[in-house]
C-alpha cells in the first residue's frame, strides 16, 4: 500500500503498513523472527481499514471512486468475463476510447459489455479522454446495444466518468443529442440490461449508459447529476464548499439504494475496491449472474413495462405526509 498513490485519511494505515515493510527488511536483513510483531501490526492495519472504510463521509466516498489505483472497465473484462472481442466504431466519426464494448461470455452464456474506461497514466488518459466520451462513444454504445437486442443476448454497462465530454468539438457533433438518443432508446429496448456503478457516475455522461433494468453499485462508488465541486462551484462560488455539498447531492450508494435509484449495493474488501480487484470482481460477477437470472425469467414486455416504471417513480413525492 505504500507504494500506491494514497488518500489523506488513510494516512495511519500508511503508516502502519510502512512500519510492516521496515520490520520484514529488518528481518530479511539480519535473519531474526518477528512474527509476533507482524503479526499485531497486521491485526492494527486490519482494525484500521474496517474502521475507516466502514464510516466515510460523502466526499470521501467520491476521493475513494476517483482513486487512481481503482479497478476499471478492463480490469473487471478480465476477471469477471471471458472470451471478450471488441468492437470499435460509430460507423460515422470515429473510434471513441473512452467507451470500450464488445461480445463476451459469462458462465457460458453470450452478452455484450459496454463501459466507460480511463487511463492509469497521462498518455492513457488523453488517448481515454479521461473517461469523459465524445459523442461517438455513446453512439457506439448504442450501436452495440442495437446489434445485442437484434441477437437477443443482454447488455452488461459499467459507469465510471466524471462526465460527457463539454469541449466544442463534442458539442458541434451533437453531444446532446447522441446522450438523449441513448436515453429513449435504452428504455425501449427488450433485452435484460444491467447496469454497475463501479466509481463516479457523473451527470448525463453516465446516465447515457445507465437506463437499464438493475442500475448495482459499488459499495464506494457514487452516483450523481453534478460533481461535488462544480454543485459548490454553483451554489457556493468555491470549490472549498464541495463537502457540504457532497452531503447535499445524496451520491453514496447507501444514500442511492434507500432512494430507490440504486437496486443493489456490492460490498467492497476493507480498504477499498482498489485494495482488493480480484476479490471486488468475484462479488461483482455473482451479482450480475444472480440480477440476470431474475430478468431472464420475465418475458420482455413484463420487463420492459418494468423499467418504465422504475424510472417513472424517481423524484416522485407526496406532501400528504
């Protein structure tokens, strides 16, 4: 752990964890047995993941769905699925990067897998575009949820970007337009989709990938209409007030779940889902598979007449009360 980038409240598990590291040097080095005291220093480092990682607040929560070292749409393509071609293209502009899909296989069964993807370093991240899609990626997107529904297989999405791109470029290409075209076309399709929260799911950006019959989240990621900082950018004029305004935004997954926007919450190892991606992969893969055995019992109109409503009692309140 002290190696990878760290967050400001997880500075005394880096501490605790550097202090492991100088004891095993010590050890290699001059050959004496400090299992006692790794031992009690392993069981501290324990303590304090559980500890802190059980009671974040809500913009903590959003520093742990944008950490660096968090698994993204690649790295669950690799443990949760096999066999995965991908697909490239809008047939119109071009290839996006920041949104990859293709045909894959989970437990035998075909699906298409469609995600957000960032990069784990600079020249990554600009040929990603950080995760924020073009236009294009979208309409790729609903190219391939086209071509799965014409075969009959289900939509898999994973969510994981601050955002649509809001360059000039991207706006003169109908940016608007290809996110608005996803949003009707994702509710009228007829074909189980599932959709993972798996960090930031940022405004229309993800929710371009996201009209879907389950919308599961990680336990850390988030969820929202606007970041944290430009909410408070808005209301406060300053960033510094994005913590209360990541309390306001009702982002976390706990928060979402009780609101009736999240459909289940995937529990990640202490310390995060980038502490652990193959223990994070195997509770997500039983999630999806258990999710897609409860929409492949329904026929399609059942289901379909399902997500409509789902959607169609979001934001709905009552002042009887």
């Amino acid at each position: 752990m002290a190696s990878m980038p760290h967050l400001e409240f997880e500075r005394d598990m880096v501490e605790v964890q550097e202090q492991i590291e100088k004891l095993l040097d010590v050890a290699e080095r001059k050959g004496i047995d400090v299992s006692g005291e790794l031992s009690e220093l392993r069981r501290k480092l324990e303590s304090l993941r559980a500890s802190t990682y059980r009671n974040l607040e809500p913009m903590q929560q959003v520093q742990v769905a944008r950490h660096p070292r968090r698994p993204y749409t690649l790295d669950y393509l690799d443990r949760i699925f096999e066999d995965f071609i991908e697909l490239h293209g809008d047939r119109s502009f071009r290839d996006d990067a920041a949104v990859v899909g293709g045909w894959a296989s989970v437990n035998g069964d075909s699906v298409m897998v469609i995600g957000h993807q960032k990069g784990r370093d600079m020249k990554e991240n600009l040929h990603r575009n950080f995760g924020m899609p073009h236009p294009e990626g979208y309409r790729k997107a609903l190219r391939l949820m086209r071509m799965a529904e014409k075969f009959g297989r289900p939509v898999i999405t994973f969510i994981d970007t601050p955002g649509a791109y809001p360059g000039i470029g991207a706006e003169k290409r109908g940016q608007a337009e290809a996110i608005a075209m996803n949003l009707r076309e994702m509710a009228r399709l007829r074909i189980p989709l599932i959709s993972v929260v798996i960090g930031e799911g940022g405004s229309g950006g993800a929710l371009a990938l996201g009209v879907t019959d389950r919308i599961l989240m990680l336990e850390h990621a988030v969820y929202s209409v606007i970041s944290p900082e430009g909410c408070a950018a808005i209301l406060w004029r300053s960033a510094e007030h994005r913590g209360k305004a990541a309390d306001a935004l009702k982002l976390t997954s706990s928060d979402l779940l009780r609101l009736g926007v999240a459909d289940d919450v995937i529990e990640e190892p202490a310390g995060g889902a980038h502490s652990d991606w193959d223990a994070t992969a195997a509770s997500l893969r039983q999630a999806i598979l258990r999710h897609l055995g409860e929409l492949r019992s329904m026929d399609s109109e059942t289901r379909r007449r399902a997500r409509w409503a789902k959607y169609g009692q979001m934001g709905a309140w009552s002042d009887n009360d």
